[in-house]
C-alpha cells in the first residue's frame, strides 16, 4: 500500500483532487432535470409587496357594479347631493353604521363605505403587510369613538378605520386615488373637526 | 508521507459530503409539490399541503366556436358537468380561447374539490356601461360555491352565508393557472393570502406580479382579468 501510494502519489495528490474538481463543477453548471421549469425570478426584498401595474388607466378601474346600485340588495335609502352625485344607504351587520355608496350614476360609483361584519374580520396587518403603512393617520371617530384611527392610503384610493390596539378594522373606503386633503374634504366625515394627522 | 494522506482522505470526504448535498439539496428543490406514484393506486394521489392548489396545465374545452364576426372571439361552452354555470348570455358569452380555458380549467378544478360546487360565470366581454374593462377578451366576471349554498367571492352575504377560506382558495386556483393578470375583489384578508401565494417563489405556477386591487363594487364577486397579448380588438356588446 505504501510503494503503491508512493509510486501513484502524483495522480493521489493532484490528479484524483482534479477529478473531484470537475465532476463538482458539472454538477453545479448541469440542471439534475433537464425537464425542470426555468427558474422563475423571485421577487425583490422589500417590506410589503408592491402590486405590479395592471396596464388599466384610471378610468378603466373605474369599474361599476355590475348591477345597478339601486338594485342591490338591502338598500335602505337614497338621497341627492348637492354635487348631483346619489348617496346610497344599505344594510350591514353592524347597527346604526350601513354600507354606503355615492355614484355618479346607478352603475359609476365613486365613494363605497363597507362596514366590516363582524363574522368576518379584518385586521390592520391585512392592508399594511401588503401595501405598506399609511401615509396618514387621523386619531379619533364620530362613530368608533376618540381610540380608533383611519388610515388613509389616498394614493391606492383605499382608507379603513380601525382600532390601533386590538387590530380591529371597523369599515373600509373605497375611493377614486386623489389627495388626502381631496379624501378628508369629501368622505372625511368620521373623522373629528381638528383631526390630528 | 502520513500529512498527505490525511489532507487526501480530507479532500475525499469533503468531496463526498459536498456530493451528498448536491443530490440531497436538488432533490428538495424539485420535489415540492411532486407525488411519485407507485404501481397503480388508481385515481391521482393527495398532493400536500399547500399544493391543493396548484394546477398543471391548462384545459381547453372542445369544440370551441368562434364568432361569425368578431375574430379571435370564442363562446364559452356549456358546462358538460355542472362544473360551471353561465348567468350571462349572447354576446357577452365571448372572449379570447385563453381565458375561456382559464375559466374552464378551474371550475374542473373547483368541481374536483368540491363535487357539489359550482361556478356562476358572467359576463366575459359585456357593455359599457356597466363595465369599463370586459372588451378585450380577457376579463370575466364570477362568483362561486363550494356545495349550493354558501357564496364564494361575495362578501355581502345578500344570497348566502360568505365562504372566506374557499374564496382564498378560489383565487389562488386562478393564480396558479400561472395566466393572471389580475383579480378585482375587496375582502382584504383574501386578497392578502392570494397576493402571498403569488409572491410565494415555492410555487411552480403561481402568476406571479399579478395584482388585486382595491375596485368599487367588487365585494360580490371576482373580477378576472388575464395575461393576454395582444388584446383582442375592443367589443363592448351588449347581452
């Protein structure tokens, strides 16, 4: 063994080393599946996901109901404002707080309040895991009382009113993508007098 | 002598242990979502969690007829085992071959999960007004239910009691179709756990970058939209 070891010690110490070497970097550089999908790109870090453009302007995600809003159900009243826009009043699970839709015409609807029901709720981390924090935040409510707050993400058309404390998101607005000043003029009414962003 | 045998035992089983983790480390990676299966168990075996999922392939259904005018536009067949239900009709029953197999492939999908359930398949291309965005043969309209009862993709609640966790499931069935571009539907916690298994790179078919997104009025259903290019020449038909 010692003579072979030493005859051979050349091919020992450099050639079989060599060989490993090769074989290593095949099997790196060769897929072990040659039917294997091509590898998809993850996507980038980052602390939420950013939702991809969806090629719709903003007047093509201005979809309507695809029923009349007069025609959904549990509607409880229908009233005209002074902007010729309709306030729509319909019933949600929670008393004295209704859905609510302003549209410009039975089907444009431009404002959509949605009551959360309580069998179903939803949790601040719902929005910002995906869309990030908010810009801006207003501490207080009419309705909810001095401890919840609304988030505001004027720029996604989005804003919800929630408890900070126990995550509890109460109702969400829906909203053309405007400025937050825009928001808090024309669906702001939760939200107390001096408001503290 | 005895120093350059140890460094050459060193370098055969480093050699070793880095093979070893090659086939181990490769094996892994691919075999996620794979169920070899072993003589013949007769049907497909449960893939495991986190897979259900998961669909390989798209189906087109047969015999697809294309509009005598509008090129590129085919009607969606009637459903040949209740896997899905058209509440539209005319016109608006056409859209691109693309989507059709979309639809069509989940609700056989869905059928499979849940043999009492169905699809309710509305408008593909429709009028404008109401719609803005079904007149390019890549968008569709749908609700869901797992057993003709509860309302999938409709959190009203105005035709039946609400199924959350299978409207998760119905929208990541659609996303790993691999060919969406986009669902419409405001419950955020399902559009979270969608937007999550989309972003997901574990999942083989996953569409990934689609996007849901915050849309007035989409709280009683999914709007659809598929990765389609080109778009089909606009028609906004009436039905």
């Amino acid at each position: 063994m010692k003579i072979l070891l030493l005859r051979y010690r050349l091919f020992f110490i450099i050639g079989i080393p060599f060989l490993f070497f090769v074989l290593f970097t095949l099997l790196i550089l060769l897929p072990l599946n040659n039917t294997q999908s091509p590898p998809v790109p993850a996507p980038t870090p980052s602390t939420s996901i950013t939702p991809n453009t969806t090629g719709f302007s903003q007047e093509d995600v201005r979809e309507g109901n695809e029923e009349s809003v007069e025609e959904r159900p549990g509607l409880l009243s229908k009233e005209a404002l002074p902007d010729n826009n309709f306030k729509y009043t319909y019933r949600s699970h929670v008393e004295n707080r209704p859905h609510i839709i302003i549209a410009e015409d039975e089907y444009t609807i431009v404002f959509q309040r949605m009551v959360t029901n309580p069998r179903f709720p939803v949790k601040i981390t719902d929005y910002t895991d995906i869309d990030g924090p908010p810009k801006w935040i207003f501490k207080g409510s009419v309705f909810y009382g001095p401890d919840a707050q609304t988030y505001v993400y004027p720029e996604l058309g989005l804003a919800f009113i929630a408890d900070p404390r126990s995550e509890e998101v109460f109702e969400q607005h829906l909203f053309d993508r405007t400025t937050v000043e825009d928001y808090v003029r024309r669906f702001g009414e939760d939200i107390p007098a001096n408001p503290e962003p | 002598m005895q120093k350059v045998l140890n460094i050459y035992i060193y370098i055969l089983l480093g050699g070793a242990v880095f093979f070893i983790s090659q086939i181990a480390l490769g094996q892994t990676a691919t075999s996620n979502c794979v169920v070899t299966k072993v003589g013949n168990p007769g049907g497909e075996p449960q893939l495991p969690p986190g897979c259900q999922s998961n669909i390989d392939g798209l189906i087109t259904p047969p015999n697809l007829q294309e509009h005598p005018v509008m090129k590129g536009y085919f009607r969606i067949p009637d459903s040949e085992d209740d896997s899905y239900r058209l509440i539209t009709s005319g016109d608006c029953l056409y859209g691109s071959p693309e989507l059709i197999s979309v639809i069509y492939t989940v609700a056989k999908k869905w059928k499979e999960q849940y043999p009492q359930g169905y699809l309710f398949v509305n408008d593909l291309n429709g009028p404008d007004p109401p719609h803005k965005s079904h007149k390019w043969g890549r968008g569709v309209d749908l609700v869901a239910t797992t057993n003709g009862v509860d309302r999938v993709a409709d959190i009203t609640e105005n035709f039946g009691p609400y199924n959350r966790i299978a409207t998760v499931e119905l929208g990541k069935m659609f996303a790993s179709t691999d060919k969406i571009l986009n669902i419409w539907y405001n419950d955020a916690p399902v559009r979270k756990a969608v937007l999550e298994f989309a972003n997901d790179p574990k999942n083989p078919n996953r569409s990934a970058g689609m996007n849901m997104e915050w849309i007035r009025g989409h709280d009683n259903h999914f709007h659809v939209d598929i990765k389609l290019e080109p778009l089909l020449s606009t028609w906004a038909p009436s039905c």
